[in-house]
C-alpha cells in the first residue's frame, strides 16, 4: 500500500477542482489517499472531500509567520503518518508542502502546476521574486508536473532535467458532471435574473480571472439590445467591486452574482454559453465541464484555455481585453442554435477523450507505483 498526501491550500479545491482525481485515485486497491488542506471556511456549505482528509491551517496569501507555523505543522503531520508521496497543487502549497515534506523525510515530493505564477504581464518584481521562489522550490522536487503543454519548457528549466517533467493535464469524469449537473437543474435555471440567452461564468473572483471585462461584455450587449441574462459564480477579494459595478453600470435585471455556487454544475447545464475573462490558466476546470455538458464556449485567447478551447470547433478564442470581440461572438450564437448545439457536441467529444480524469489518475497512479518501486530497490 502507498501511502500518498495530495496537499492543496485551500478547502473548496479538495471539492471541487480535486475531487475527481482523488476519488479515482482511491479506487485503486494499492493507494491509500488522504487530501490536506486548509479547515473548512465557516458559513460555507460544502461537501466532504471524497477521500481520507487532515486539515493544517495555511493562508491563500502570502503571510511569513503564518506560512512557516503551517510549514511546520504540515512536516509534523507527514513524518507521523508516514506517506511515501507529497503531491501539492497551486502555488502556495506547493511551497509549503515542498518545504514540509523534505523536512519530514518523505521519500517522493511532488508538484503539480496549474498553471505558473508568474507569466506574461506581471510586474518586473512579481514577476522575477515568484520565479525565485519556484527554482529554490524545485531544489528540494524529485517531479514537476503541467496542466498545460505551454509551461513544460519553463517547467524543465525550473527542474533542471526533462525526465523530471510530466504533461498531467486537467480534466473532469464526464459521468459524474453529469449527474451532478441533474441534481439542482430547477434551482439553477431561477438563479438567472431574467429571460433571453443564458451565459454562465465560473470562476474565483480575483485579478488574474479579469470578470470586471465580462460586466463590460454584459454592457455591450445591452446597449444593443440583445436579450442576454447572465449569472457570475464564485467567490474572492473582488466581489465587493464588482456588485458595486452591477449596480453602477445598470445590469441588475440582467447580471446576478451567485458568490460561492456549489450548484456550478447545475449553472452550467442551465446555461445557453460559458464564458471565461481570465489573462492566463492552467486548463480552466469549469470550461471543462461546461464543455462535458455540450456547451459552447467564448473565452479569452490565453495560454492554458488554447489547449483546451479550439477555435471555431468547440467555441470561439477572443483577443484578451477586446471586449467588443467577445461580446460579438455571443451575439453569433445567440442567434443561432445550430452552431450552438454543434460546438456543444465537439466540445463534450473533446473533454472525452483529451481532458478525462479518469486517464489521468490512471497515468499518476502508474507514476507513483513505478517511482515507488525505483526508490525501494535503491534501499
């Protein structure tokens, strides 16, 4: 039995972007699988993780006493349970676990990328302190791995050797989307504030995820009279501004802003269009199931949504920041159920084959048994 911890920093990702692979994982008979994260946020109704779980108490942010007192409390937790594998995602974790499980003596570290911290756009000093950060980080990894194709180079020079690097991917059980999709399909359809075509966005309401340019996209198509309604689901440090900006810019009657939806499925299902502004991914999760769904897609021409949105084929790419661009290819499809319908079927077509979770956790669970294997016959 191997013994693996997947660490992730905050709750709701054991839950949502997680919860798949870990529940394939654990269906295996030779992997034991626990998930550590962060304590569950009070006030919030989510779901147990669907496999074993521990809770350390680790920030989102950067905060350096917090994060070495959650460093240490991580290495405690894994010398006592004594895992054979550290697998982390996103960022912060991906320090601290990294960190914790050297510290701890675990045999295997480690790290998945959804997508890398510092990109194209940054400043000068962001830009290079994450980058730092990430190569000091790697130091202490005996495996990289991507969700996106585009970060493998970066990620080879972070490790220094490309048999230290992986193409993972990201992706979704197409089966269990649907089904949860069935579940609140009526209490989805009356979250949207009002008739015409529906258009769903899904995402964590920071920066980087850029939903401020979908309220201007909502504007647009307002001032020209199409009959869009529209939901924005999903929590994070700008949800305050951008109600302000529902109000200010007249789009009560046609925007609703959710805040956390564990119903996103649901959303999704009900919606006519998926809709993305981010200014980079790893491969975005819910445009995945809204494409597991049969739904088209209009989102931001960006690295990690390229490899998962094909231009014309599931949906339609938009220049980054061209607001008009995007909210013209709504209109397409807003007066056309045909193409709808027929980006819908490739998009479910694609996530099938390309973006299955299921082929994933098969792949990782290959790797862990080999590399197990390879460390045990050097003892």
């Amino acid at each position: 039995m191997i013994r693996v911890a997947h660490v992730v920093t905050a709750y709701s990702s054991a839950v949502t972007i997680l919860a798949h692979k870990l529940a394939a994982l654990d269906r295996y008979p030779d992997l034991n699988v626990t998930v550590i994260t962060s304590p569950r946020p009070t006030g919030m109704h989510l779901p147990d993780p669907p496999v074993r779980h521990l809770t350390i108490p680790m920030l989102r942010s950067i905060n350096p006493p917090t994060d070495l007192r959650s460093t240490r409390l991580l290495s405690r937790t894994l010398a006592r349970e004594r895992f054979d594998v550290v697998h982390s995602h996103t960022s912060k974790a991906g320090i601290i676990a990294t960190l914790a499980a050297r510290y701890a003596r675990v045999p295997l570290i480690v790290h998945t990328h959804h997508g890398l911290p510092y990109y194209e756009g940054q400043s000068f000093a962001r830009y290079h302190t994450y980058r730092l950060i990430e190569v000091v980080a790697c130091r202490f990894r005996h495996h990289l791995f991507s969700q996106n194709r585009r970060d493998l180079a970066a990620c080879v020079a972070l490790m220094g050797d490309a048999e230290k690097v992986s193409y993972e991917g990201n992706g979704v059980d197409p089966e269990f989307v649907r089904k949860a999709a069935d579940g609140e399909l009526a209490r989805a359809e009356s979250d949207f504030p009002g008739p015409g075509l529906r258009v769903a966005l899904v995402s964590r309401l920071e920066p980087v995820k850029r939903v401020a340019a979908f309220l201007e996209v909502c504007s647009l198509l307002q001032r020209r009279g199409l009959d869009v309604t529209a939901v924005i689901a999903g929590d994070g440090p700008l949800r305050p501004a951008l109600e302000e900006e529902i109000a200010a810019s007249g789009l009560r009657e046609r925007v609703r802003l959710l805040g956390w939806a564990p119903h996103a499925p649901s959303l999704l299902a009900a919606c006519d269009v998926a809709v993305l502004t981010s200014e980079k991914e790893g491969i975005p999760r819910a445009l995945i199931e809204a494409m597991a769904l049969g739904k088209p897609i209009v989102a931001t021409d960006v690295p990690g949504t390229q490899e998962l949105v094909v231009d014309g084929e599931t949906g339609f790419l938009t220049p980054l920041g061209n607001v008009a661009a995007m909210a013209d290819k709504i209109a397409d499809l807003a007066t056309d159920t045909d193409l709808r319908h027929r980006l819908g079927q490739a998009g479910q077509d694609r996530v099938q084959e390309h973006f299955n979770d299921l082929k994933i956790a098969e792949f990782l669970h290959d790797f862990y048994v080999r590399e197990h294997e390879r460390r045990r016959g050097r003892a």
